[in-house]
C-alpha cells in the first residue's frame, strides 16, 4: 500500500467522527432511558441464576434471603476475579484498572451491608440498595475488559463473562459518556483529527503496525478506539482491521 495522503485521511476521518458522533449520541441517550428496565432485567437474571445454583447444588440448602444473597455475592466475586486481568494482557504489564478497583470497592461495601449491618432486616430497602450496587458492580469491573472483547466459541468462560456484563457495560458506558468530557459534549477540535490521522498513517508504515500507547495522547487514542480503528494489546497501539481498510479506501480515492 502506498504512503495515504494526510489530508485525504484527515479529510475523511472527520466524516466518520461526525457520523459515529451522533450515531452514538442516540445510542448513548436512548440507554440511558431504558436504564430502570435494564437493571430489573439484569436484577432477574442474577436472581435466577443464584437460585439455579441452589437448586442444582447435591447439598439441600433452606433458600432463605441471606442464604440467596450469599449465592448472588458468590456469583459477583467470579465476576471481578474473572475481570481482574484483560485477556491477552502478560504478567509484565498487568495493572489494576481504575474502573475495576472502583467496582471491587463497591463489591466489598456490598459484602459489609450484607453480613455487618441490619439492612438485611429491611427487605425492601435491602433488596433496592443490593440491586443497584450489584449493578454497578458488574457496570464497573466490565470496563476493565477491552472494547473488542467477544464471545469465544472455543472458552466457554469467555462466553459467561461476555454474556452476563454485555448489559452492565452497555449501561455503564452510557453513563460514563453522559457525565464525562467525552467527545459526545466535547467532539475533537480539527488539530485533534489532524493528529490522530497522522497516527493511523504512522501505524500503517511502521513494520510491526504497532506504537506504545504512553507515546500517544490519550484522548486520540480513546477517539480511534471508539472508532474501532485502533486496538489496544499489551500497552501497544495496533491498527484494527476496520483501520486498514479506512486507510486502503482512502488510497484508492
């Protein structure tokens, strides 16, 4: 492929940032709406699950509320050790993730009003209080995984995690744009756009199509990967396959 004109592709990245921007405005806002329905579901599916177990269990076992609460705490603390470390990432450059460490917390405040307070004994207010931290526990520790994270037909674990936070992180996401300085509120002044485009030429012409993430700012590299051009692996940038194909299609042009 030859070297990709800059202004061609600083030219056609702003397109797509003004497409995908209001694309995932409407996106961002329509679940934002539907968040109560979406936290009754997933309060639902925990439960069900949690109760499945017990069932199943060779143990017979008197399925009380603490005896339920214990089993869905159980289920939350395999999702944040599940989380604890990216897929793909090597013991080298493993690092806690703010959001995991935030959702960790909450998971251990969750922990302390279950079996160290009296609101248990207030069903009703428990149950609401529960639902909503459980919530945002599994909303946080998801964002500790990477954006492409998918179902694997080969890892049956994958797909147990990838299936239980799909809406959590859908959720958690929305929110985090919504009340954060992203690029929903703020879109990328035209310097920005002229930046990044220089990255993705550079990740094309360097040979192992890959820069260190430290070197580049993370607002660009945030605004690439939102727009699944780049990829984030062992604290190294990459060109994603969309991004080659964004660059080939500019070349023809």
């Amino acid at each position: 492929m030859r070297e990709p004109d800059i202004d061609e592709v600083t030219r056609r990245l702003e397109a797509v940032v003004g497409r995908k921007r209001h694309k995932a405005m409407e996106v961002t806002l329509l679940t934002a709406l539907c968040t109560p329905a979406f936290v009754v579901a997933g309060a639902l599916f925990v439960g069900c699950v949690a109760a499945y177990v017990f069932y199943e269990s060779p143990r017979r076992f008197d399925l009380d509320a603490t005896a339920f609460y214990t089993a869905v705490n159980g289920f939350l603390a395999y999702m944040v050790v599940m989380t604890m470390r990216g897929p793909g990432m090597s013991v080298e450059d493993f690092r806690f993730d703010r959001m995991w460490v935030i959702g960790a917390l909450l998971f251990v405040v969750l922990l302390l009003l279950t079996y160290a307070t009296s609101l248990p004994q207030q069903p009703a207010l428990f149950g609401i209080v529960y639902a909503v931290l459980g919530f945002l526990v599994l909303g946080f520790v998801s964002q500790a995984l990477p954006p492409d994270y998918t179902i694997r037909n080969d890892d049956p674990t994958s797909d147990t995690v990838a299936i239980t936070l799909a809406i959590p992180n859908l959720i958690a996401l929305a929110y985090r744009e919504l009340l954060s300085a992203s690029w929903l509120w703020l879109p990328p002044k035209p310097h920005e756009v002229r930046i990044a485009a220089r990255l993705l030429c550079a990740l094309a012409a360097d040979r192992d199509n890959a820069l260190r993430q430290e070197a580049v700012e993370e607002r660009i590299a945030i605004l690439l990967s939102r727009l699944k051009l780049i990829r984030t692996q062992d604290r190294q940038l990459h060109l994603t396959p969309e991004g080659l194909d964004f660059l080939h299609a500019t070349v023809k042009e």
